[in-house]
C-alpha cells in the first residue's frame, strides 16, 4: 500500500493507483484518509463515480494548418463531502462536490504553444 502513490522513486500506473486508493481507502498523503473518512469510502463513497466517455459524434468543421483536433467526453468530476480530511478536503469546494458529470464538447486548438510574447504581438495585430 505504501507504493500506491505516484513519485520519481515509484512509478505506478494511474489506474492501478486509482482503484488501490479506493479499495483501500488510503491517500497520497504521510497522513493518509481519516479514520472517519475511511468509514465512508468502505460502506461506498465514491460508488457514484462512473467510467469516462468520449463523444461518439466526431468534429464535422474544417481543421485549420497547425491546429489540432481534441475529442470531447464525459466524465465523473467531485467528491464526496469529506468528514475529517485534512489534505485539500477541509477547503471550501462548492463547484467540486458532490461527484457530478461534466460534459466537454469537442473542441480544435493549436498542435504547438504559443507564447504570452506571441499572444501578446497577435492581440496587438488583431485588436
């Protein structure tokens, strides 16, 4: 259980990361889940979460040189309130819970990056 986290010494696979932390109901951190937390991902927090799904509709426009298509999706994006957590659950996170889905439309975008220094000339070119 102490290699379920992803550091340089311990490379692990996201979802065999993922289902360890649930199954165990452990966390990335020295503190790990408390034990009231705990309680609540063992009788099915995070139960409400469901598999990732691209779009089956693909982008039907034009994709200018240079840009790059990305397909859209669903996903299960939150939390479950937690009890005791003192990594990153004891803020408030109104937008973040509870677990809810969130649909991303495709969308086309640069294949490289732009600089601020490039951004900046083509709003200064464009207005």
């Amino acid at each position: 259980m102490l290699n379920a986290c992803n550091d340089s010494i311990n490379k692990a696979n996201s979802s065999d990361v993922a289902n360890t932390k649930i199954d165990d109901a452990i966390s990335c951190s020295p503190r790990g889940l408390s034990v009231s937390d705990s309680v609540v991902y063992m009788q099915g927090g995070g139960s409400d979460f469901q598999l990732t799904r691209t779009n089956s509709l693909h982008y039907k426009g034009e994709i200018p040189t240079g840009m790059v298509w990305i397909q859209g999706g669903e996903f299960s994006m939150g939390s479950i309130n937690p009890v005791g957590m003192l990594e990153g659950g004891h803020e408030p996170m109104n937008d973040a819970r509870p677990v809810h889905r969130v649909i991303v439309k495709d969308f086309i975008m640069d294949a490289t990056e732009v600089t601020n220094k490039q951004f900046a000339a083509f709003v200064k070119a464009t207005g």
